[in-house]
C-alpha cells in the first residue's frame, strides 16, 4: 500500500461504491414514492442489483485478500515467523483483515436479499461493522508517524467513522433517503480523500510534501472540507439526473403503453 | 478577522439568524396547532420567507468570500505562491470554506423550498453540515495559541457543534418545536459568543487581557453559560411575544371577518 | 463551599428532589397505567406537586445565590476588583451561576404546569441545561487539583451528565417510566456523592486522606460503583413501596365507594 | 484473577451466556414471527428459561463474591487494615463490585418476569448498568500498566461498553431482532477475548510475551477484528440451525397433529 496505487485502488473501489450506491438508494426512492400504496413487492431487477452489488463485494475482497498475501513482498499466509521471533508482514494482514469484513458484508447483503428469514437491517449493521473495523484498525495505524501523515489519515476517520454510524442509524431507520444518500456521500468522500492522501505522500511529480509543516497541516484540514462540498454536490447532482430521467422515461413508457392500448 | 470588526460581522450574522429561525419557527408552530387537522397545504407567506432567508444566506456567503478573496491584504484567488514555495494566507481561505457551506445551505434550503422532490430535511442536513464544517475547521485553527485565546474559542465550539447535533436531529424529528427553538437559542448563543471573543481578544478600550491568567479562563467559562441563560431567555422572550401576538391578531381577524359577514 | 457543610447542603438538596421525583413519576406512572384510555385530564394533585417542585427550586436557588454572594468573605455582588486588577471570588460566582440554572428550570417548569402554551418538555429540557452547566463548571473547575481531588469530583460528573443526557432523552421519549426513574436514581447517586466528597476531602474525623496515593483512587473509583448500587436499590424500594400503597389505598377506596353505593 | 484460570472462568461464562442469549432471542423472534396478530401470551417456556437464566445469574455472582472475598489470599470482607493504614486488596472487592452488579441484574430479570408490574426493559437497564461497571472498573484499572497489558484491556472494553450501550438501546427499542442479536454477539466477543488475554499475559506454554513490543500492540488490535468476525458468525451459525431446527420441528409437529385429527 505504501505507494500512489496503494491508494488509488481502496479509492476507485469506495467511488465506485459510492455513485451505485447513490443510484441504488435512488432507484428504490423513485419506486417507493411512485408506487400506490399496498403494492410492496419489489420488481427482481431490484434484487438483481443487490446480488450483483454483494457477489462484487465478496469477489473483490477474496482478490483483495490473496493478493495482500501472496504479493510478492507480502506474508503467503505465514503469521508467525518462529526463526526470528517476529510477526510477518503485519501491515499485509490488517489489510487482508479490513477487506474480510467487506467480504462479510457482502456475504450479508446476499443473503438478506435472497431470504426473507433474514431480518432486513442485518445487511448494513455488517456494512457498519466493516466500516467500524477499517477505521478502528486505521486508528490504531497512525501512531509515531510524521504529523502530516498522522493528520491526513486521521481526516479518513471522519469519513470512516461517520459512514459506520450513518450505516448502524439505517439499521433503526429504515427508508430515509437523506439518511441513505449521506452514506452514500460518506463513501464518495472516502474515495476521494483515498486519492488525496496518494497525491500527498506519494506525489507522482514535483517535490516531496514537508511533512512536519503546520501550513501543510492546515491546508489538508480545509483541503478535506471542499472535498465534502465535492461529495455533496456529486450525490445531489448524480441523484437529481437519475431521478429525472426516471421520471421522464415513466412518462415515456405511460403514454407508449396507454397509445398502444388506444390502437 | 484578527480584529474587533472581524468578530462583530459574524456575530451579528448569526444573533439575526438566530432571531430570524425563532420568529420563523414559532409562526410555523402557531400555524401547525392552529389548524384543523387535514389542512397540510403551507400558506405562501412561508414559502417567501424560505426563498428570503435562503437567498440572503447565499447573497451573505457570496459577499464574504468575495471579501475574504480581494480584501487588500487577501489572497486574491491565489492559493499557492511557487516562488516561496508556501500557501498564500491559509486563515482568508479557510473562512472563505466556511462561507462556501453557509451558501451550499441556502441552496439546499431554496431547492427544498421550490420543489416537492427534493426530499423534506435536505435543508437541515446541509445546516448540519455547515456548521460542523465550521466547528471543524474551528478546532484545528486553536493548536499552539495562548491558554485563554484557545480556550474561548473551544467554548464556541460547544455552541457550533451543539448546534451541528440539534440541526442533524431536526432531520428524523420534525416539527418539534422544543427542538427548532434550541436550534435558534444555540445561534444566538454563537452571535453573542463572538462578540465577547471580540470584546476579550481586541478590547475597544481599557487594557489588554493577560491570557495566561487562570482566573480569566475561569471567567470566560462562567461567562459562556451567562450568554447561554441570556440566549435562553431571549429565545423564550421572542417566542412568547410573537405567540401571543399572533393569537390576538388572528382573534382580532377573525372578530372582523364575522362582523363582515353578519352585515 | 470548601468544608463538609458547603458539600452537604447541595448532597441534601439533591437527594430530596431524587426521592421527591421518584414518588411524583411512580404516582404518574399510576395514574397513566389505572386510566381507562381517552381520559386524559391530569387530576389537579399533580398540578400542584409540579407548582410546590418549581416553587422549592426558584425560591431555594434565590436563596443559594443570596447566601453565595453576602457571606461574610463572599464577593457581595462585586465582579470585578479594579484596585487589585483581580476577579473577586469567582469560586461563588460559579456557584450562583449553577443555582441560577436550576431557578431558570424551576421557572420552566411553573410555566409548563400554568400554560398549555408552553409546550410539553420545556421543564425537561431546561434541567438538562441546568444539569449540563453544573457539570460544565465543575469540569473547568479540575484543573491543578490534587489527585483524588480531582478524580473524586469527575466521578460527579458521571452522575451529572449522566442526569443531563437523561433528562435531555426525556424531551423526546415521554411518559417513559424507566427513563424517569433512572433520571431520579441519577439525582440520588448524585445527592449522597456530594456527602462522599465531603467525608472524604473534609473529614469530620479521624487521620486527613492522602490525596495523591493511588489505593485511594481505586477505593473511591469502586465506592462510587457502591453508591449507584445504593442508588438503584433505593428507588426501587421507593417505588415499589409507593406503587404498592397507592394500589392498596385504591382497592380500599373503591370497596368503601361500593359500600357506600349499595347501602 | 492474575493467571490463565481467572481470565478462562468469566471468559467461560460470557460466552455460555452469548450462546444462551442467541437461543433464547432467535426462540422469542421465531414464536414473535410465527404467531397470528392478537395472541400474545407468551408461552410458559419462556418464563421459566427467564427464571433460570436470572436464577443462574444471581447464584453465580453470590459465588463469585464469596470465592473473591474468602479464597486464601484474599481480603475476608475486610476492606480497611487499620494497623497499616491500607486497604485490603483492592482488586478482590473490585472483582466483588463488578460480580454484585451482575447480581442486580439477575434479580431484575427474575423481578421482570415475576411481576407484571414491573415495566419492561428493567431488566435490560439493569444488564446495561452490569456492563457499564464493569468497563467503569476495568477503564480506572488500565493506568501504569505495562503497553500490551494495558491495550489488551482497553479493547475488552470496546466489547463491554459496546454490549452497555447495545443492553440501554433495547430498553427503548423493543423486539428489534438485529440488536439483540447484536448485545449477544458482544458477549460472545467478551467471552472469547477473556480467552486471548489469558492467552496473552499467562501462556500456557512457549516463552512471555513482549509487553513494550509495538509488532505485538498491532497483532492484538488486529487479533481483536477475527474475534469479532468469529463472533459474528458463530452468532450467525447458531441463530441460523436453531431457527431451522425450530421450523422443521413446527412443521413435522402440525403434520403429526393434523394426521392424529383426521384419524
């Protein structure tokens, strides 16, 4: 991970992550609010897309996994090197660790969907807990490391932190788009502070960041700021042109169908 | 900002719009338990008052970041100097920041206004987000200032992310009015706030405060729940007058319209 | 207050409203549970019990602030020595300012007994404001104390913000019993606290603590555990006591209506 | 409690009691789930496993206090050693406290399932308050310890506040499945970490660890996150078989009922 990629993967993913999600959380507000009141059976295509969401979580977890662990400079799968009385490669495990949990979560939302004996909520209280295990592990990463490092690290944990606690809210709170678009926020903030903290310790050109500088300190403070408004403004637009093209191919397909009934 | 003036603009900002939600929430609430049960649609009136109070928060932030930006001795849209290899004026930037989320909350609370598919709570959730932004930025601005300075700024803090909390509560508890009032009382509690800050840092007359000295700090921490008790009584001065005012113009309104319609 | 008197009064004091509240809420409690539904007009009994319960807080914190400011080595309502340049007495300051808080929540609740206009919780609400101030006093207050000094009077703050955060749910969750009596459990713990602080800090007896020695922390840390014990036990007692006097004078009394009614 | 044994025996008994608690909510949500609307007397299984758990409750934590009080070394309910002026091992009554609090919450257990009188969820409170001793205790233990001692106690307490908070939110939100589930889970993660510190600080076998070695901090935090997955999908595992079990054998005991009528 201690390179430009390292970042710009976990970054992409949560990205990602973050526009489906938001398109998602649209596609079920739209349906909900447009439908009469009694019909609750959700169409399949619903369903296709939360198996297609949760096979995606597993599948890249399990890559994720064998290849924090057999990399080349990595641990394959040794925890303990007894020779030398020390841990092997214990940055490799935690990661493998991180991406277990959305392994589980993914395993979650592939069984809530497919069973109705699976209570709802179970699927986002395991996207808060692999929420909560990334920030708790990242937490606990940042000791004795230079100030900006530390700081710019700790700024994820916001994102972090708040994703897992708006994910555990959704478990009690059900169907409140604001609610499920601010994780969805959260997430897209994640991703792209991922890629911010690549520009900033591995700058693919120009001079190395001073670490120590409180300048530095400052300006990656506000820096986290505007990435939020970026995030907001992202889910805001992102989910009104979805909704609206719903809308109007609703529309559409009424007067299409309606015509061909008249015909 | 490092200056009487620079706390007194603010200050009055947030005492008008701590005003401004009181009177705005109390006529919400008269309207609410005034009104037959069934009778959802808002009179217009209030819908102006929206659109007002949206567009003076965006006309507001506008004008202070474009004063932020081009004051004399600003950074005028520069945000790296490559000469000295460091950031130009760092403070006007991370007020401009602030400004930006005070206007990303009158647009939302404008959208929310104008259309019914912005989902309800948008406004508060963007309220919310602005004055965590500003309580964030906040509280990484005071490292390594003296005690006092640090300490009169941090009790800000309690108003600014007390109001953040009561503002992101406001989205899953609606029309409690107990709960809107705190919102108002913690802006006035933030406007007042400033202007001590303003009165303790640079002092119109009179000597400079030692702000080292353990007794100020144990004054200013008393003198914040002063402001606090005198926020409260003026939030419940204001609301009761214009409650009962209200009542005797809508009896008085009513006594005419009979009389009207008996002759 | 730096003797076991000035800790007794206030441990006294706290203790009665915790007794008095749990028998008001049980009696509540009663009254909600034994109604038929749709009847819903408080007898006028409790009306008066919120009027004596106001009335006691507004008069005893008037009487708090008289006594903290025109003792003999009070500061007699000066704030400021300008002489000297110095702070006269903040140490009563900062206690008027907490009885002030707890005069304003009497005055909230008369108001909320007196008008239906005041809208329900406004009395809880201002507690918890009176609660958190005292717990917000207290914590400045810690600083450069001893050990056990201080880690006796922040165990009080357990109990303060604990009753803060309490009574604050209060606002939303109504008529819920268990919160009540927690609420009131809180005020005991914090009642027979007060005369711990004084017994410990202030011995009426026997050899002075040594403030720094680190048995003596863990002793008190478990001891406080011992009060809450106590705390929970007493309540219960109370409530039951009281819940099962008030069933008996019930039967009692309607036997005795039948009685009548027959004869 | 300074070897394997004293960290295996309430490490045992937190894990019994996740299981038991698993069990006993996945038979309350099946029998909630499968029953028609209106009938909600609960059967008379349910009391009694009410009873046993608070029974097992109340005796284990009165053997706990006794075996802590009256083993050879420790303090046979002396707390205060005059001669020396000291207190009589600390740890034995800290250990007794956090037993006594448990205690209360077995009584409240049997107490709520006794009597309807008693409001629900006393039980609950009382279970969070056990907890919330608990870590209470163990946070005021943790200073001057060596780092990996100290860090192995302060995650347990991630658990034990964890299932504090889990234990107060089911006083409010009654017979949601998900956090029930969830307050089970963090017992068995109390249960099976009791276990690791034991492991930890007195190994069986093989050389000590290194308590300052900043490689074993970060495999403890990690070793933490499998605890918790391992957790997780025991708690899912056990509910899934008990809830299968539970319908093969409603369904075969209808079949068999429905035959016996038609013969």
């Amino acid at each position: 991970m201690a390179n430009f990629g390292g970042h710009a993967i976990p970054g992409t993913f949560f990205l990602f992550l973050g526009f489906w999600l938001t398109v998602k959380r649209i596609l079920h507000h739209y349906w909900r609010t447009s439908q009469p009141k009694g019909r609750h059976n959700m169409p399949p295509f619903f369903k296709r897309m939360d198996y297609f969401e949760g096979g995606l979580q597993i599948f890249a977890s399990f890559v994720g996994i064998m290849v924090e662990q057999f990399v080349v400079d990595g641990p394959h799968a040794h925890l303990y090197d007894r020779e030398n009385s020390s841990w092997v490669k214990l940055m490799n495990w935690q990661h493998s660790t991180m991406y277990l949990f959305f392994g589980i979560a993914g395993i979650a939302l592939v069984a809530t969907t497919t069973s109705k004996l699976v209570p709802l909520g179970v699927d986002r209280l395991a996207l808060s807990m692999a929420l909560f295990v990334e920030g708790f592990l990242f937490y606990y990463h940042l000791h004795s490391r230079p100030h900006l490092d530390a700081h710019i690290h700790s700024l994820l944990l916001v994102a972090v932190f708040g994703g897992s606690a708006s994910a555990m809210l959704e478990v009690f709170v059900r169907d409140n788009i604001i609610l499920e678009l601010l994780g969805a926020c959260l997430f897209i903030l994640q991703g792209t502070w991922f890629y911010q903290i690549g520009f900033v310790l591995y700058p693919l050109r120009g001079p190395q960041w001073d670490l120590e500088l409180h300048d530095n300190v400052m300006f990656v403070t506000m820096c986290f700021c505007w990435h939020l408004a970026v995030a907001l403004i992202l889910v805001a637009c992102t989910s009104s042109v979805v909704y609206l093209a719903l809308s109007e191919w609703w529309r559409h397909s009424c007067q299409v169908r309606s015509r061909w009934r008249r015909s």
